[in-house]
C-alpha cells in the first residue's frame, strides 16, 4: 500500500461518487473467492466500490483492513456499508 496525498484521496473519492459496489461481501467475510474477485475489480478498474452486509462497525473496519492489507489496495473512503477501495495497476502501460 502507497500513501496517497489528501488532494488524491479527495479526488478519487468524488470520482467514486457515481460507482456502484462491484464486490459484495456476504456472512462468510473476506474469503478467498471474495479476495479474488476484489483482485480482478482492481485490476480492471483500479477503483471500486465494495458492499458490506454486515451492520457491525468494528466488523466493517477490519474487513477494510484485511483488503488493503491482503492486497495491497489503498482505503480511501469508508461510509455506512459501503468501503471505496483503489489500487493503482501496475500492469497499465501508455
């Protein structure tokens, strides 16, 4: 995970405004078949939505946690259920 400047992280968040969630996250949590699809949205769109079903809290947080740590993503915002994620992708050559 690289730190990004607040003036990004504003900017990613209001680019994010108009997403839908792309991964719902369900009873089970962070599995392995949710980490892979949250690496195939990553990899397709670098920034995403995802939706938590889960009305805990400190639940929600250490979902977050476990993204950004397991892949490398960056949190950027985290509202009600609904957590924006971002991971720049490397493989994106100009």
């Amino acid at each position: 995970m690289n730190p990004i400047s607040d003036k990004i992280r504003r900017e990613l968040k209001a680019k994010a405004h108009h997403l839908n969630p792309v991964v719902t996250i369900g009873d089970k949590g962070l599995s392995k078949p949710v980490l892979k699809e949250l690496t195939i949205a990553l990899d397709s769109h670098e920034l995403i939505k995802v939706r938590i079903h889960s009305d805990d809290k400190d639940e929600r947080e250490k979902i977050m946690s476990g993204i950004v740590t397991s892949l490398g993503a960056t949190s950027i915002s985290h509202i009600g259920k609904v957590l924006i994620v971002y991971r720049k992708n490397e493989k994106d050559t100009d």
